[in-house]
C-alpha cells in the first residue's frame, strides 16, 4: 500500500475528527506539522513519550503532571502510541481554550526579582540554578543547561533577567506565530 500524503492524511484526520469533507485550519495543519516532525514511520502515530517534546515546541508550557492527564487522554493504550486524530483534537481545543500558556512577561520578571533582594538587575547563575532545580517542579539537568546556555553571560556568570525575559517574549511571540499562520 502507498503511503499518503501529508495533505491526504490531513484530510483523513479532518474527516475522521469533525466528519467535514474540508481543508483542515491553519491551526490543525500546525499540529500536524509539529506531530509530523515526530511521526518518522508516518504511519500517523508518535511514541506517547514524545507528547511532551511536541507539546512544549508547540510553545505550550505544561506541568509533568498535566503530561500525564494528556496523555490518559490522548494514548492509545495497546500500542503506547498517540495517533495524530486525538492529539489534533485535544490540542485544538486546549489552545482555543487557552491552556497551558506560557506565563505573563510580567509575572516573570516579579518571580525574578524575588531572587534579587537587592534590586541590581541580575542574579547569579548559581542562585537561579538553585532555585528552579529545588522550588516547585524541578527543572531537569538537560532544561537548566539550555537555559543558561540563552540566559547567562559566560564571563561574569550574571543573568540579566529583564534581558532574559525580553528574549522569552519574543520567543512566545514567535511560538504564536508558528501556531497560528
């Protein structure tokens, strides 16, 4: 048998998911595109331990535990696989209900400056590592490392966080974007 195409298996799912012989939403062809980036069989199903990985490059921010109740949902249980139908529907309705989105530059900049008493306009990359390694949900190694590769200057070991911040605006900015053109 062939394989189709991604514009007939986009269709399929649109058929499949609202029962409408039309061309999927700019938003559906998004997560099919994100999906498909993980999907390297093409067979129309991801390894459920993708789901999170697709997920956050959508520009999602969500919590293992929320992972989790996704993929209760989503997990086609037999095979430990997603298949695209169900994650392009629950997607498109968490976004259009606005989940898990990133937080307000606003309150980023205020969990900031609970790290920086003395209002210098920095902190340390030791104190930030500390802290989201041992507050809330842990950020693993790999997260942290990928962090202040963007956020920290290597010479002084000083984060500049309303710099840092700008540049996560312009990133959820882009994140939108991708997602909605």
């Amino acid at each position: 048998m062939a394989r189709k195409t991604i514009i007939e298996r986009r269709l399929t799912l649109r058929r499949d998911t609202k029962k409408l012989p039309f061309e999927p939403s700019l938003l559906e062809r998004r997560l099919c595109e994100a999906f498909d980036v993980f999907d390297n069989a093409r067979s129309g199903e991801v390894d459920v331990r993708d789901l999170g990985t697709i997920i956050r490059a959508l520009g999602c921010v969500i919590t293992e535990a929320e992972l989790q109740e996704i993929q209760v949902e989503v997990e086609d249980v037999e095979n430990n696989c997603v298949p695209i139908n169900r994650f392009v529907e629950y997607m498109t309705k968490a976004i259009n209900e606005r989940k898990f989105k990133p937080a307000e530059p606003e309150e980023l900049l205020k969990a900031f400056q609970l790290l920086d008493p003395e209002n210098r306009g920095y902190i340390m990359k030791e104190d930030l590592e500390k802290s989201i390694m041992e507050v809330g949900e842990p950020f693993t190694k790999e997260e942290v490392a990928d962090m202040m590769a963007v956020a920290c200057n290597p010479e002084t070991g000083k984060i500049n966080y309303e710099h840092y911040t700008n540049l996560l605006i312009v990133s959820k900015i882009l994140n939108l974007c991708a997602l909605l053109l």
